[in-house]
C-alpha cells in the first residue's frame, strides 16, 4: 500500500512538472479562453489544494475502525469524470495575478517531497478530525493523499487541455 502510494505521488507530479514545463514564462499567465483560469492559476490552485497536509496529519487524528482506502474509489469517481464541471471552494481559489513559473515549480516541489515523507513515514490509517473534506467528511491520512494525486491529475488534464488552446 505504501510503495504504491508513493510510485503514484511520483507518476502524478513527474506528469505535472512535464506539463507545466511546456508553457513558456508569458504563457503561464495568458488566458486560454472565456471563463478559464491561466495555467499559472491552475498550479496555485493545485498548490492551495495540496500543501499543508503535513500540519493536518500532524494534528487532531484518530485510529477508526474501518477500511482506510474506503473514500478512494468514490474520490477517482467524482475528480476523474471529466465531463462534469466542478466549482473549487473559496478557499483554494488561485488569485487573478501574474504567476512566476519557476518559483510554481519549486513550490509543487515541496509539495512532492511532503507528500512522499507523509506517505513514507506516517501511519496512513490514522483519520484526520482537524479538516472535513467538502461532499467526502473526515479522511484518513491515505485518503487525504490519494485526493492529492486524484485533484493533481484532473488538473494535468486541464493544463494540457489550456496547452492545446493557447497553442492553437
């Protein structure tokens, strides 16, 4: 369970850097189209969405009984779909400003190297009381990692998606 969370964490930011990697400096902050966010906007959601997890496990957690993959599958559902449109709650909107690319970089960096650490030396069972999930509750520390990878991917998705637009 842990190898593969952590080869997973890895395939999904090796995607991310890859894909942000192909849009140029001015790029990272030109609109695509109507009602899009800039790709830079993308990468600081996915960044709002995805740090401070390590502050959560290491706060308010608690052993329940149960099956600490249970959300998973329910969490690949609903993120991975991408015919749906989904609104992002307020407090990991990106800001509307201009995005230095490399400094988004090594920040998601970070995030990997979080990530990895939690998933290497944390009990993955263990549920986190001090944040409820919108739509999904509390989750155990497995859950909360496996919507970080599941949240990057569709947002790969969507980076590749403002690629081809701008490129166009």
């Amino acid at each position: 369970m842990r190898n593969e969370l952590k080869i997973e964490i890895k395939n999904t930011f090796d995607k991310l850097y890859q894909t942000l990697s192909l849009f140029t400096e001015s790029e990272i902050n030109a609109i695509p189209f109507e009602g899009s966010w800039t790709s830079g906007q993308v990468a600081r959601h996915i960044i709002k969405a995805t740090s401070g997890l390590k502050q959560i496990c290491d706060s308010n957690t608690k052993k329940l009984a149960g099956n600490p993959q249970e959300k998973v599958p329910a969490i690949i559902k609903i993120f991975l779909d991408f015919s749906t449109k989904m609104n992002s709650p307020e407090f990991i909107y990106p800001e509307a400003k201009d995005y230095d690319k490399e400094a988004l970089l090594a920040t998601i960096k970070q995030i990997e190297n979080e990530l990895l650490d939690i998933a290497e030396n944390y009990d993955l069972a263990l549920t986190c009381m001090e944040f409820e999930m919108p739509g999904f509750g509390y989750l155990t520390i497995y859950e909360l990692i496996s919507f970080s990878v599941v949240h990057t991917k569709r947002h790969i998705y969507q980076l590749q998606n403002i690629y081809k637009a701008i490129r166009n």
